[in-house]
C-alpha cells in the first residue's frame, strides 16, 4: 500500500470517523512508532500506531467495509459507556473482527427507531456531514391540537438556542383525540431537533421513531434490538452518493439477515 495521513488510514480501519482521530492526533493520544503525530504524519504497511492506549499494526489487509441497519428502543443509549449503567445500542450489535462499529448518526434516549452503523469511519463521517444534505424522516407523536399555521411555521423558520432550523416537509399521519401523529423531514441532526423544534411552537412530543435515514428505511418485520446487515451493493450505493470509493471485494454476509434495498418513493 501506498502512504496515507494516519488519520485517513485509522478511519479506513473502522476506528472512527477522521474527523474524530484528527481530534485525537491533536489531544496527542495517537503515536506512530512511538512519536506522537501531527495532522499530517503520514504512514505506510507495518507501522505500529497507539490509539488512545490501543495497538494496531497498519495494513493493507482490512475487513470490508460493511453497514448495519438496527432498530432502537426506547431506553438505550448511543455511547459504548454510561456512568449510570444504561443499557448500550452497542450491546446487541453483532461482533466484528476488526476495527469498531462506528454510528452514523444518533438518537436520544426517548428516541426510537431507524440507526445505521459502519465499520468504515469516513463513511459514517460523510453520511452525517451536513453538506450532503441526507433526508431523515421521523414519525411524531404530538399530545393536542396543532394549528395550521403552527405547521406552516415549522417547515418556515424556527428560533432555536444554536440557530434557525426548520423542517423540510411535515406529513398528516392520522390518529384521534389529543395525540396526533405527523411524518416529518429534515436534512441535518442536530441534537435532539426535532423535539427541540416541536417544543418551540409549545407542542409536545409523546412518542418519537425515526423511520427513514436516506434511501434506506426501518424494515417493518425488523424486531427492536435486532440489526439486519445491508446488501454490498448498497453499501457501495451509499457510498457512492457520498463521493466515496470504497472499491473492495465483496465481502461474505449472511443472506438471511441482509436487509433488501428499496428506493423510496417521493
């Protein structure tokens, strides 16, 4: 293999996004050979690199990159570690051989539904980078009436504490009485949005799922805390609509827990 900026190569071997490890090359927790790093270290086959106290010899030989699809319960969180014990996404994911499962994107404790994950850092970082702009689409249920003009509103401009936001598209899901379901869409995730966004025009959210991350939606027979692994060709597809080539053989899965890709209609 030719030489690669550490960062890129730690990211191609699943342990974290590069935006991540650049972090950490700057706290001075990644060395190479012993030295510490500077953005811009480069490295090359059989280099020893450290990582935050981790040993990983540097190859050309890397597991293929692969994608999960999970349904989340209400109840687990998306950190691999909690002070106060709650139960981890990371628990129930299958084992990988090598490199780490990286989430692309996350959801609040509250929060259930669609979450992918990788083992291929700068994928995850390029799915959740605001400048491709990827669609997520949640259905909420929302306690009381909610005006048209308050819908009109949040798919115009909302004041929220970190900035203006605002949903793309705001779907009747139907229910009777005080709660009431909508479909909503938006193309960024910023930390708990979409409740924050609901909360600003005083409604309040009961139940929240997400069901759509892009192209790819959450299986209606997929059980909660159970993941299902995606096609390699549409792991190639969303890499691709990234602008990213990730041009490896194809790896094995098993056909019965791959999720079938379908485009979804507009």
């Amino acid at each position: 293999m030719s030489e690669e900026r550490v960062q890129k190569a730690l990211a191609r071997l699943g342990f974290g996004s590069r935006r991540e490890i650049e972090r950490w090359i700057e706290q001075g927790n990644v060395k190479v050979n012993g030295e510490k790093v500077s953005l811009g270290t480069k490295v090359s086959e059989g280099d020893r690199v450290q990582l935050n106290n981790r040993s990983v010899i540097i190859s050309a030989n890397y597991e293929k990159t692969r994608v999960i699809l999970y349904n989340k319960p209400e109840g687990e969180i998306c950190s691999r570690k909690d002070p106060e014990g709650r139960q981890s996404v990371f628990k129930n994911l299958p084992k990988i051989q090598s490199g780490r499962w990286v989430n692309i994107g996350r959801l609040d404790i509250n929060t259930s539904g669609l979450l992918l994950f990788t083992n291929h850092g700068e994928l995850a970082n390029r799915m959740m980078h605001p400048s491709y702009e990827i669609e997520r689409e949640y259905a909420v249920r929302v306690n009381g009436h909610v005006s048209d003009n308050v819908l009109e509103q949040l798919q115009k401009n909302v004041m929220l504490e970190d900035g203006p936001a605002h949903f793309d598209r705001i779907e009747d899901g139907g229910g009777q009485g005080k709660n009431h379901w909508y479909h909503v869409v938006l193309s960024e995730g910023r930390n708990r949005e979409v409740r924050r966004l609901w909360e600003a025009v005083n409604c309040q959210v009961s139940r929240l799922i997400r069901i759509r991350y892009g192209d790819l939606t959450l299986p209606r027979n997929l059980r909660q805390r159970h993941a299902v692994e995606l096609e390699p060709d549409v792991v190639k597809k969303l890499a691709a609509d990234v602008s990213l080539d990730i041009d490896d053989p194809t790896p094995k899965v098993d056909k019965k827990k791959i999720y079938k890709y379908n485009k979804v209609r507009r």
